[in-house]
C-alpha cells in the first residue's frame, strides 16, 4: 500500500491480503489511531473512504528498509566475512 499509486480502499486490502472485512475495520481503526493512515471520503460515493498513508507511515517505511538494509549486510558479512 505504501507504494500505491492509485485509490486504496477497505475493499482492496481486504482482498489484497485475504482477510475479513471485520479483521480490516480494525487494523485499518488502530492504524489511523496511531496516525499511519487517514480515511477520506470521495465525492463520488459517501459510503468509500479512500485510505491515504500518512507522512509517519512513510518516515516508519524508510526506518524499516534502512534497517533490514543494515541487518542484511551483517547477515551476508557473517556468511561470507
């Protein structure tokens, strides 16, 4: 989703990672809670809130490359010294 370049919904996480609509409502609840993402509506449909990534989610995104990027390393330096 953080590399997603088109409107996301419920919906599509739902299918994305085989879960149900109920395990979605509340990852989705606690994601916005903790301010990774917000719901917006569309003006086209009042039911869909579009589910954008916040600017935390993205700083949190280059935190975790940096540091598999960095574990990664030792792993190979460990194997192949």
């Amino acid at each position: 989703m953080l590399a997603q370049t088109e409107d996301v919904f419920q919906k599509d996480i739902e299918e994305e990672y085989s879960i149900r609509p109920s395990t979605a409502t509340e990852l989705l609840k606690q994601m916005e809670k903790n301010g990774l993402i917000t719901r917006e509506p569309v003006p086209y449909d009042n039911r869909l809130k579009r589910i954008a990534v916040t600017e935390k989610a993205l700083v949190y995104k280059e935190q975790v490359i940096d540091e598999l990027t960095a574990l990664e390393e030792i792993c190979l330096n460990k194997i192949f010294g």
